[in-house]
C-alpha cells in the first residue's frame, strides 16, 4: 500500500479553511445592519405617538423637515400609518398640516413665487396611492383615507369644494342603475364617515351639499329594506319592522347621525372627534393655498367573464353575497358609546376596523384595543384604576372601555350570514384581551354572557346561538371551565327544547369536545349532572350495535371483525358477506328495523369497519382507505343480481354510521364528510338523510324512536351544511380547472397562430411538425372536454343537492295533506298571537321556530348559488306548495324571493 505525500495534508487544510470560512461567517452575522433613510423616515413616522400624541407630532414634523427631505418615503410612511392604524389618523393630519406650513425663508419673500410646501408634495404622492386603493376597489383603505381628507379640510390644508366633491362621488355610485349591495354600502359609508368629520365646515361654506348626499343614501337605504329581515340577529317571524331593540343596522345608524347633525347644523360634530391641529394657528391662503383634490370617478366593479353555464344555460359563477349588517348592543348608552351620536359611532367603526386589520396579530390587536382610550377625546372612557386624577368634565362620557371592546368584538362575530373572520379569531381576542386585563375584561365577559342567555328565548337567530354556545365552551376551556352553573338551574323546569336549554346543552357538548366528560360533569351543580337532558351519562364514544353477545347476529359481526383485523383481501370478505346473506335467507325472516337482508349486512361490515378505526381519527382514514373497494360495492350494488337501489344502499350506510357514533354527534358529522370525500355517497344523499332522520337524530339512535314531525337543529343544520359545502367546493374547484385549462389552450392557439399555424411549444427535436388548422372547430383538448364533463355532473350534483334541501324544509315547515308526518305547527308559530304566548310553547313548537330559523339560515347562507338557479331550484323545491296560500307557504316563498332577489 502507497501513499501519495501530496494528499497527506489535505484533510488539516480542509478544516482550516472551514473554520476560516466560519469566523468570517461569525464576524459577517455580527455585522450591524444601518435601514436606508427611506426606511428611518417611514419607521419614524409608522411609530409616531406611541408615547404622547401631541407633543410628538411637532418633535417628528422638524425631524423630517431637517433631515433629507425624501418625499415618497415621507408619503408611504403617512399612507401606511393610516390605513394601518386608523386611531392615528386624526394626528398624522396635524403632521401634515405643520408640514404644509411654508418655510421661514418663504415667508419673507412671499412676492416671489416660491415651490410647493413639503406638505403639498406629501400630499400629492399621497393621492396617487389613494387613487391605487381607489383602482382596486380596496374599500377599507378608500374609507380611511377618506378620514384623512376630511382631517385635513378641517385643518385648511385641503379646499372644502375638492372635498365636498370627492364625498358628492361617492354618493353618485349610489345612483347607479342595478348597483350592488355591497359596493353601494362601502360608497354611502365613504360619505357617512367623511361627513361625520368634515360636515361641519362643509355646511358653513358658500355651496354646502351635505343635504345632497344624505338624500341619496337614504334613497339606496330604503331600496334594500327586505333584504335586512334575513340577517336580523332578533327574529320576529310575523314581522316586517327593520327596527329592533338591541341592535342596528350600519346605514340606518349611520343615518340617523347625520340627520340629526344635519338637523342641529353638525354643533355636536366639534368635541367628538379628537382635531389635534386645531391647536396651530390658522393657515393664510395668501401664502399656503389649500390643496385641491383631482376629481375622481369610482371605477365599476370587475365582473369575471368566462364564459362557463351549466348544462342548462345557467350561470356557474358564484359571488359572495353582501348582506346589511347588524350588530349588537348589550350595553345601555351610559356603559357603551352611545350608537346613535358621531362619537359613538366613530369609535364603534374605528374599533371594527383595528380588529380587522390586526386580524393577523390577535396578540397586537388585544394591546391596541386596551390603549385606544390614549387616542380618543378625554373623558370618552372611564380614567383606568390607577391613572393620575384629572378635572372633573360635566360633558366626559366615562364610557367603559372593556364592555366597549367586547361589544363590538362579539357584535362582528354575529353578524349574519357570515362574520368577516373566522370565529376562532374573535374567540382568541377576548382570550388575549382577558389574560391582558383579567380584572377588568373578565366582568365584561361575564356580564356579555348573561345578557346574551336572556335573550335566547326572546328572538335570538339560531345561528347566533350556535356561535354563541362555541364562543363560550372555547372560553371556558381556556380559563379552566369555570362558570356559575348555578344561575341557570331554574331553568331547568323550562320545556327540554326551549332555547335555553338547548344552549346549555350544546354548550356542554363543545366543552367535553375540548376536555372530557368526566371532567365537565364535575362542573356542573347536582341537578344538571342528574338531568341526561343536559348532559349525557355516558362518554360520547363508539357503540358496536353487534358487540352485546346476546345480540343474533354477533357471531356474524365477529367473522366480518376477524376478517378485517386480519386485513383480509376484499375479495375474501365481499364474499364472506354473500354466504352470510344466503345464510340469513333461510330463515325467511327480515330483521326488525332493517328492510331487507342487504340492509342487515350491510350494517354488519360498515359498522364492523367503523369499530376497526374506532381507536382514532387515523386509525378510522386508514380503516376506510383500505376498503375502499368495499365500501363501494355495498354502495352501489348490481340491480341484476338483486342487489338493489343504489338510493336505499347509501341510506343504509349512512343509517349504520350514525347508529354507531350515536352518542358522539362529531363523528357522524366526520364520517358523513369522509364518505363523501372518497364518493362513496354524495351530498344529495346526506341531505335526505337528515331530513329523513330529522327529529330522532338525537333520540334512540333511530330504533324505536317515535314518529313526530320532522324538525331541524343545530346538529342537523350541521350535517347539511357539510354536504351542501362538499357540493359547492366541488364546482367551484371544477370550474377552476376548466378556466386553467381554458386559458392553457388559448395561449396554445395564439402561439400557433403567431408561428403560422405551427405550436412551437409542444414541437420536439426532429419530429414531424403538423401545422394546427386555425379554423378547426375540433380543438379542444381531451383534458378539457373530460374537465367539462366533469364540471357538467359536479353542477347537477350540486342543483340536486341544493333543491333536496329546499324540499325537505317544505316537507318539514308547510303543510301538505300527502305528507304523513306534516308538521301542523309550521304555520301556529309565526303569527304575532303564538310567539306572545311562547312562555306556554311545547317542545314540538320550539322545534318548528328553530326550523324556520334554520330555513332563514339556509336562504341568506346560500343565496349565491339559489340566485344562480332560482328558476331550476323554485320549481322543483317549491312544487308541493305551488298554489299554497296558508301562511307557512307565504312566509317560504317569500322568504326566497328575498334572498334571491325576487322580492317586488
């Protein structure tokens, strides 16, 4: 064996230069890192306040003034403070007003024409990034800068006639023919809140419009008045008031302010809003002319033309829906900024907007919204404990600021259809916010949470209780379940489907969901743990109907559990079941309540398959995944070989699923979502299942429960909802793909075209080229005719869904002389005489209002894809009740003209 010398000392050099590389390394990370000017002046002005507003403002005004003057950097650093931190607006205003002033220098030789002030500069760069937000429709970002316009015309730095004008533009989309909802509510609430903070001066000067645009929202408010009876958080059935006691509609409020500013010439409007600027002198025009603003137009809205209809002509795409927005008061006046005077509603909407912008940072929002007092008037909130004393004002509000917070906090989580953010966000603020302040949000919780339960049985949409009993089990869980049961035990004595007891109930379901139950039952005082209608005596697991030797067929339940344990093939098994069906056929008899001999085995291997992935939610995926073939021979038997209806075997599976995770509704709701995923039954068949099964869902596990009729819940409304989202995701996920391939094939052809006929992205080294004929009709390609005929079964399955839906709250809701479990209590609930006598209601009457609550649900839910299909989905849904005239067919029909947009 030889050595070569040369590579002896190879392996030292190696480890020397590594560790010189690594102490370069070392000393390179240890390097400081200097930001750019642009980026101190934007930093410097992003983080303007944070101590004290007012004497920072002048302090940051000279520093930037001083240094190198970097106009867009200056610019960016304002545009993001606004639409970033809102509360700050009013004093990024009176920055940019000490900027305006022109320079000393200036001053002395005012004959001279001199350059524009800093200020102007600022502000015209500042346009051409609101004029960016305007381009985009960035509604939000339009709305605050609108607050810094209005600021700054307060503040003479901007002509009250550019003003007036930018806030007459937005009252001019409201005039628009067939406006939308929702751009028409962002355009009048851009004129609102401009007029909230610039009405007073606009009404002072020489041409004053504010009389103008208050007539045109009220005009577009009044043209949207049905649509509102559909996202009311207090439900009047028999009324058609947009009126309610403890809450308000956004443009109605919004109104009502400016009529009475209007009224009183906007007097209230000075001391409402902090003007910071005002403390500086007056500008002289003859030196520092007021900055006109260009005049705009609101660009229309983009509307997506594909070109793609279902098989009937019908428009597949869907939009989401705007919908008028209620929000909460669970507060007086004296407690709560008062909703109906400037101050209030400022503070309400400068609130809802922190919220929603630091919705990435629930962490940030939550110390934000307790320092918000530091940004407000003083005397808008209560001085916190501890704070310095200060002069007794007879005009200060001493409104307080954590019962503030946590209104408007729970106000957007139930805004209906939908909240803006996901409710686990708005359940994690109020979290941040009570660890914060513990001694104080914690009351505010609590008081929230009792006045929420008093309004359970006055009205309050079933939607809201449904988020209402989640936000307080997640709250509980995260503060060790601690709450006073005790304050409810007398409602115990109240009927077991009341309001009151169904959140309770439901409530307690979410909190063994986060614990267990075991755990939660020891919360609870004596007579809710002796009251199975509060909580169950039993942990919510499986329950193996075969499992109980005693049973008949738990024999034949232990040969299929044995083969599937010894990860049979399926072959083996499927024809394992086949002998035990021939087997039950001898004895002639049908197995009370299965139907047939194919019910009974199929209720043997799926229940057997659910007992294998019984032990977790990954034993249950790979329990199904390795009989998938199964599965789909007991779903979809041979009619020729007597198998039977297909409808029937998917009812059947469904029927074993739910019997075996009886006594945990989670998990039916999983399985359910599961077997749909892998297509073993559709959507359509989980919606008539539960309409099937509605009303003895939660009883007997559907052995022996007695016939009553049908009635929705919150766990069935759960159920459906899963499906029709299945159903809908499965469009819009085809419909993508058809437009990516759509466009996939366009570019194709217009290379062709460019290359004279000849696709030179798909052409090969040395291949054959064939020139594309142009004008070939047959040029689509076999990935998009097979994308389309999938899109074309995935909308039919979706219309199918949709108007099974429709039809099972026809069957359950409006009477029908064919319908043996007609619900006679569909129309005695609606009329104004039934709902003053609820306190005497049964069970069967709560459980047709909660029905109808959750056919409301469904219509406002879902709006977009039944406008899409109205005449389809009206047809076929509303057959049964075509020529109705008994009430509860009225109150359907109209209920879906609203939501559809066929109300006259």
């Amino acid at each position: 064996m030889s050595y070569d010398r040369s590579h002896r000392g190879s392996g030292s050099h190696r480890r020397r230069h590594n560790r010189d590389r690594e102490e370069h390394d070392y000393h390179d990370r240890r390097r400081e890192i200097y930001d750019t000017p642009e980026q101190i002046i934007k930093n410097t002005i992003i983080k303007m306040g944070e101590v004290d507003p007012a004497q920072e403002v002048p302090r940051v005004a000279k520093q930037l003034c001083d240094g190198p003057v970097i106009v867009p950097a200056i610019s960016e650093g304002i545009r993001l403070g606004v639409i970033q931190q809102p509360y700050k607006i009013p004093y990024y205003a009176a920055l940019l007003r000490l900027l305006h002033d022109p320079a000393p220098s200036e001053t002395e030789t005012s004959a001279t024409p001199s350059a524009p002030s800093l200020g102007k500069q600022v502000l015209e760069d500042f346009w051409k990034g609101f004029q960016g937000y305007l381009d985009k429709l960035a509604w939000r970002d339009i709305r605050l800068c609108i607050h810094f316009f209005a600021h700054l015309m307060v503040a003479q730095v901007i002509s009250i006639e550019s003003m007036s004008a930018l806030l007459q533009s937005f009252a001019t989309v409201l005039d628009e023919f067939g406006v939308s909802y929702g751009r028409g509510k962002n355009a009048a609430l851009c004129a609102i809140e401009g007029l909230l903070i610039a009405g007073a001066v606009i009404k002072k000067s020489s041409s004053p419009n504010t009389g103008e645009i208050i007539k045109a929202i009220q005009s577009f408010n009044e043209s949207i008045t049905s649509s509102k009876l559909l996202v009311q958080p207090m439900v009047s059935l028999h009324s058609d008031s947009s009126i309610l006691e403890n809450a308000d509609e956004l443009l109605d409020n919004g109104l009502t302010v400016l009529k009475a500013l209007e009224a009183s010439d906007f007097l209230d409007a000075w001391n409402s809003v902090p003007q910071p600027y005002l403390d500086y002198p007056d500008l002289d025009p003859t030196i520092s002319s007021p900055f006109e603003l260009p005049s705009i137009l609101v660009p229309p809205e983009v509307i997506e033309l594909d070109g793609l209809a279902t098989d009937a002509g019908e428009d597949a795409q869907v939009k989401k829906e705007d919908w008028p927005e209620y929000f909460f008061y669970l507060f007086d006046n004296t407690v709560t900024p008062e909703s109906a005077s400037i101050s209030g509603f400022l503070i309400r909407s400068n609130i809802r907007d922190v919220i929603d912008i630091f919705e990435v940072n629930r962490k940030e929002c939550a110390r934000l919204l307790l320092e918000y007092p530091k940004w407000c008037v003083p005397g808008t909130f209560k001085p916190r404990s501890g704070a310095p004393p200060t002069e007794e004002d007879p005009n200060a509000k001493n409104w307080q600021l954590e019962s503030a917070v946590i209104e408007t906090i729970l106000g957007s989580l139930f805004l209906l259809a939908e909240p803006p953010h996901k409710a686990v966000y708005y359940f994690a603020l109020i979290t941040e916010l009570c660890k914060l302040s513990p001694s104080t949000v914690g009351p505010a919780v609590g008081k929230s949470i009792r006045k929420l339960y008093v309004l359970l049985g006055d009205g309050l949409d079933v939607e809201v209780c449904r988020r209402f009993a989640e936000w307080f089990a997640v709250h509980m869980s995260n503060f060790g379940f601690q709450w006073v049961w005790k304050e409810w035990v007398p409602d115990l004595a109240l009927v077991k489907d009341h309001p009151k007891r169904t959140f309770v109930r439901r409530a307690i379901v979410f909190e063994v969901r986060l614990s267990y139950h075991d755990r939660i039952l020891k919360t609870l005082p004596e007579p809710m743990q002796n009251d199975p209608n509060v909580i169950s005596n039993q942990q919510p697991g499986p329950e193996f109907e075969y499992e109980d030797p005693e049973n008949p067929y738990h024999d034949a339940a232990q040969s299929i559990l044995s083969l599937l344990r010894g990860r049979s093939r399926v072959e083996e098994i499927t024809s394992h079941l086949d002998t035990l069906s021939t087997s039950f056929e001898t004895t002639s008899i049908v197995p009370h309540p299965h139907t047939s001999i194919d019910a009974l085995v199929r209720s043997l291997a799926v229940q057997s398959l659910l007992s294998i992935g019984s032990r977790s939610f990954s034993h249950l995926l790979n329990a199904i995944e390795r009989y998938l073939p199964l599965l789909r021979s007991l779903a979809n038997p041979n009619p020729a070989q007597g198998g039977g209806d297909d409808t029937e075997a998917k009812r059947n599976i469904l029927d074993a699923a739910a019997i075996f995770w009886r006594r945990n509704q989670q998990m039916i709701g999983i399985v359910f979502d599961k077997l749909m995923q892998y297509q073993i039954v559709d959507p359509t068949d989980v919606v008539a299942w539960t309409f099937g099964n509605a009303g003895s869902i939660e009883e007997v596990g559907f052995r022996g429960a007695v016939m009553r009729p049908s009635s929705i819940g919150a766990f069935e409304w759960d159920l459906m909802k899963g499906a029709l989202d299945k159903a809908n995701g499965r469009v819009m996920v085809a419909r993508r793909k058809v437009a990516a391939l759509r466009k996939e094939q366009d570019d194709s052809i217009a290379r062709a075209k460019a290359s004279g006929g000849v696709d030179v992205a798909s052409m090969e080294v040395d291949a054959d080229v064939k020139p594309i004929k142009q004008d070939d009709p047959a040029a689509e390609s076999p990935q998009l005719t097979t994308a389309l005929k999938a899109f074309t079964s995935l909308t039919r399955e979706q219309k199918c869904a949709l108007s099974r839906t429709i039809e099972g709250f026809v069957s359950c809701l409006a009477l029908s002389p064919s319908d043996p479990h007609q619900n006679p209590w569909g129309q005695n609930v609606i009329t104004e005489q039934a709902w003053e006598r609820r306190l005497t209601w049964s069970d069967d009457d709560w459980r047709t209002w909660g029905t109808w609550g959750w056919y409301r649900h469904f219509c406002r839910m879902y709006a977009p894809y039944l406008r899409n299909y109205a005449t389809t989905l009206s047809t076929v849904g509303f057959a049964r009740i075509q020529d109705a005239t008994d009430p509860a067919a009225e109150l359907m029909r109209k209920t879906w003209d609203i939501a559809t947009g066929q109300e006259a």
